[in-house]
C-alpha cells in the first residue's frame, strides 16, 4: 500500500507540473491526467486530501487561464511577436521595414512601385529560382535563396516592368537588425510556402553591416544642419529656384509626374537622396517614372514620362501633369532611359545653395518622421 501511495503521489505531482508548464499533451489533455491523478492521491491518501483539494482548485485556475490565453489569441503569440517570428515579420513588413511603401500582398496595401507580394515564395519557388540559375546565379538554389538575395542586394535580379529602387533595410535610414530581417523572410516565407527559420542563411553584407551598426560606423551626413520650414518652401514653391512641387508631391501636395516623396527618406539613405537631387539621372524610380521622348509621323515631339505601355499605346505624362494617349503605329522615333535623361533638371548644384539642398533634405527627413533630433 505505501509502494501505491509514492506512486499515486509521483503521478499527481507529474500532472500538476505538466499542467503547470503547458506540456506537450500525451494521449490526452494534461488536465484530464491531472483530475484522475487527484482522484486515485485523494482514494489512497485520505491525509493528503487537504494538499490535494488545493493543488486542484490551482490547477483548475492555471488550465482555465491557458484556455482563456488561447481563446483571447494573446500570451504566446504576442511574446513571440517580439522576437523571430512570422508575426513579427508580418509588424515589421507593414511598419518599420517600410516595404508596404513600395509593395502591396494580395488586397492588402496599395503601393505599386515593387512587385506584389503575394504568393511570393510559391513564385520564388516555381519560377524564379530557376530564372536565377538560367541567368547563372548557382547560388540560388531555393525560394529562401531568392529572398534573401532581394533583400540583401536588391538590385541582383529585378522583375519585369520595375527598376532599381529598392533600398538596403539593413542600412540607414531604415537599419533592421538580423533578428527583424530574419522575421520578414520568415513572413515572406509564409507566402506561398512553410517558414522554416533554418533554411535562412543571411550573407555577410547583412551581418557586416549590423556589425558595422553596432560599433557606431559613422553614415553619411551633411556638413551643414538643414532648416525644414525654409527646405518647405523651396519644394512648394512652384517658382522658386527648386520648384520640386511641380513634378513631385509631399502629404497629398503637389504633382505627380515625378514619384510621391513623402517617405522617402524614411526608405533610402540621405546619400541617396541627396543623389537623386544632385545627379537625378543616376536612378530612376520605379513605377512609371521612365523619362520617354517621341516623334510622332507628323513631326510632333512628346516629351514625359512613361506611365504605361501594351501591344498599341503608350501613356506618357507631360511635364504640367496631363496624360497623353499615344498609337505606338504613329511613332516615328523614340528615346528612354539610360539614352535618355532624367526630366528633372540636373544643375541643381548651379541653381541652389548647399544650405538650400541641406534644408530640402530636412523638410523631407521631417516628412518621413526621421528628422535628427539635435
């Protein structure tokens, strides 16, 4: 009879634990071993009903409140949401990664200057790794392959109809650390795929550049403070020396012939921004941003930007923002990027003072909410 107590006590206090720690079940619930391990402890120690009874009112709180926990969607899942996980991925791909400004998933979103993200592992994997391996990319052997390389150097394959644009996240201004980067190709995983954190290998461009973070690598930086509220009115006046809001808008302001930059130093680095004032030729955006010129059967010049194309028309923005519908049959000769430049002038280095090009960087850094605290 006692070897049947130690055993009936070894039982319920084995329960109890399994319970308590959310074990992995057995056959059946831990809570349904638990109340017949309580049983049997009560029928063959009548003194230790007592710890019994209390052991099982605790019990009963701790499956009631994992119940609650699981029905409420929160505890495990929100804790793992702070760490490597889809649903990080998922928080950080629609916020600080700043993607959904560039991509959109399936409905979700409305920006079109990246591919949609639907799907995008499945595609990965039943197309694009082999038109990497067939452009000579050996390297890419799976869909994790291929997103990590279009994160890590975006501009090593770009798909059909968009160019290069798409900012290193690892670097400044946006700089996600492994752990985040890690979270959004698990999330990109996820479409179309199973996640699977161990098929993720990042390269050292990545892992160098958090290195480089962590020791406080100086970036790129102006040598003059900018003022926002005078770099305001530069880009909003349509006849000052930059004038930017005639082809460009800011918060819904202004044109859109040239792309929308309300967050865009909040995507690309200031080196890149002050590139693209300075030398607006070294890249052009995505998104039907092409610089086009064509001389129609009649002699007329048209002059824009290319918005959209099929087999018959072309759409071509002109440079006060109307839209011209253009018959391809009625094209005599045409110019596009890189033969031709950008639209926007490329002598602002003559136009503006370097304390003018300081304070347009800083009204657009206030734009994107990442204006350097002094």
């Amino acid at each position: 009879m006692k070897v049947l107590r130690i055993a009936a006590g070894i039982f319920f206090l084995g329960t109890f634990v399994a319970l308590l720690v959310d074990a992995q079940e057995f056959v059946l619930p831990w809570i349904v071993w638990f109340a017949a391990a309580a049983a049997l402890m009560a029928a063959v120690s009548p003194g230790a009903r007592t710890v019994v009874f209390v052991l099982v009112i605790l019990g009963a709180f701790i499956y009631i409140g994992a119940v609650v926990t699981e029905i409420s969607g929160t505890g495990t899942a929100a804790a793992a949401a702070e760490g490597v996980s889809v649903e990080s991925g998922e928080t950080i791909y629609w916020g600080e990664g700043k993607c959904s400004t560039c991509h959109s998933l399936g409905d979700l979103g409305s920006a079109v200057r990246g591919p949609n993200h639907e799907n995008v592992c499945g595609r990965a994997r039943d197309q694009r790794v082999a038109e990497r391996q067939a452009a000579g990319a050996s390297h890419i052997q799976t869909a994790t392959d291929y997103i990590v390389e279009s994160i890590a150097d975006p501009d090593a394959y770009l798909v059909e109809g968009f160019s290069a644009a798409m900012p290193r996240v690892y670097l400044p201004p946006i700089s996600l650390s492994v752990d985040k980067i890690t979270s959004v190709i698990l999330y990109m995983q996820a479409q179309g795929c199973t996640p699977e954190v161990s098929a993720i290998e990042l390269p050292r461009e990545i892992l160098n550049a958090a290195a480089a973070q962590a020791e406080g690598a100086a970036p790129f930086s102006l040598v003059l403070a900018g003022d926002p509220a005078a770099g305001g009115t530069l880009f909003t006046d349509p006849a000052g020396p930059a004038g930017c809001v005639q082809c460009h808008s800011v918060a819904g302001e202004g044109a859109e012939v040239g792309p929308e930059l309300t967050d865009v130093a909040g995507t690309q680095t200031l080196e890149y921004v002050f590139e693209s004032i300075m030398d607006p030729s070294a890249v052009i955006a995505s998104g039907g941003y092409e610089p086009i010129q064509i001389q129609l059967a009649d002699g007329t010049v048209i002059s824009g930007v290319l918005r959209s194309e099929d087999d018959t028309t072309l759409s071509i923005v002109i440079k006060d923002g109307t839209v011209e519908m253009v018959n391809k049959a009625d094209v005599q000769r045409e110019l596009r990027y890189p033969d031709l430049p950008s639209l926007m002038p490329g002598n602002f280095g003559d136009l503006l003072t370097v304390q003018q090009v300081a304070d347009i960087m800083a009204f657009l850094q206030e734009s994107a909410g990442v204006l350097p605290v002094e």
